[in-house]
C-alpha cells in the first residue's frame, strides 16, 4: 500500500497511463515528487517502473481495489482514462468518496466534464487545450506559449515587440489599459519575478502575463498600430 514518505511533500496518484497520463507522471517523478501510477496494461506500469516503485498493474477501479492501493494517502488524484466515460465517473465518484483533497479528472467532451465537476473534480481537456494553445501561437506570431487556465484567464508568454523597447511597465500600465498582469519578464536567461514599475523593457525581452483572451487581443491590436 502506498504512504507518504516524507510528511509535507505533495503525494500524486495517477490512473491511466496513457498518453497524457504517462507524460504527467514522468514529470512528476523528474521533479521528485512521491508519485503513484497504475493501469490495467502491465508493459506500462513495468515502464514507468524506471521512475517510480510504486507503479501497480491494477484491472478494476471499485473502491475497494482503489483503497488496497492506498490511493487515498495522496494529496492530489488525477484520473487519466479520458476515453472510457464509464470508467472515468466512476473512478472519480470513488476518488472523491474517499476523500483525496484534490480530485483531477480528464475529459473528452463538455457534458464528460460537467458531469465530472459536479462529482467534484476539477476538469482539464488535454486536447482541446493542446489546440487552443497550438493556435493561438499559429495566429500570433509573438505569442511563444499559450495555457488557458480557464474561460477568463490564460497565461501568455510572447516575445516583446520593438514598440514597446525603452519605455517602462509603469509607463504601459498593461493593468488598467488592458486588463493584463505582469507575472514575470525574462531579460538575457534571467526571470525577474518581482518587477520594477519603472523597469524598461529591453530588445529579447520575453514578457508572461495573466489576462483574458479578449485583453491580449486589446493588447495585440494596440501593438499592430505601434508599429
């Protein structure tokens, strides 16, 4: 049965180790942290094996095998299994029941979602998120990355255009012209966290900012007439 080892660590539990299930747990277990996996497939709990003692081949996700694995040591659950609807509300109905803090469940459809929120998960769309972000960068040629973390906010991370070279964040006010925040600017390989109001923005500057979609286009508009 799976126990934290160490008692302030953030403990995971993942199931399915598919594609967005495999690629989470291994970064998962690269940054360190205490992770359980499991699937019903044995050569991919025998993979993941290479990062994590504590991967199992599990068949049935009743509650009471869930409980046997000692899933419910973890601090956050995430249910990988997508596909199978069935088996996704069910494995999130018992993940909740058993009273994991924080429940993550992916879905493939907006009603597989609605459905896995009133459960009480938290509901990401792997997806549809990969081609939201995939064409935001195809459409905005600044844009470098792109995550929505929900309807009303994203994070953006884009290349700062020449307009916007010498003159200073408080001088911008992105906050009240467009509803942006600056989260961090990354100046010659460094990340500068706590930014100066009167930092001016420099050539290769790359700026990561919080803000609806609607705020960056304001944003990207305004900078197309700058320029």
């Amino acid at each position: 049965m799976f126990g934290k080892k160490k008692k302030n660590a953030i403990a995971y539990g993942i199931i399915g180790l598919g594609r967005f299930g495999e690629a989470l747990a291994t970064e998962l277990a690269r940054s360190g942290a205490e992770l359980l996996v499991m699937d019903r497939e044995e050569e991919r709990v025998r993979e993941m094996r290479e990062l994590t003692e504590n991967a199992l081949v599990v068949n049935t996700l009743d509650k009471k095998t869930l409980t046997e694995t000692g899933i419910q040591n973890c601090d956050i659950a995430v249910v990988c299994i997508g596909e199978h609807m069935e088996s996704s509300i069910l494995t999130t109905l018992n993940l909740v029941s058993l009273g994991i803090p924080t429940v993550i469940a992916k879905a493939t459809s907006p009603e597989h979602g609605e459905i896995l929120k009133r459960l009480g998960a938290q509901v990401v769309y792997p997806e549809r998120d990969m081609a939201i972000r995939l064409a935001t960068r195809l459409s905005n040629s600044r844009v470098l990355d792109f995550i929505q973390l929900s309807e009303k906010l994203n994070i953006t991370k884009l290349s700062v255009p020449d307009a916007l070279v010498q003159k200073s964040v408080v001088e911008l006010n992105l906050r009240a012209r467009f509803g942006l925040n600056i989260i961090a600017i990354e100046h010659n390989g460094q990340v500068i966290e706590h930014v100066d109001p009167n930092y001016r923005f420099c050539p290769g500057d790359i700026l990561i900012l919080s803000g609806s979609k609607e705020s960056l286009s304001r944003f990207d508009r305004w900078i197309d007439k700058q320029e």
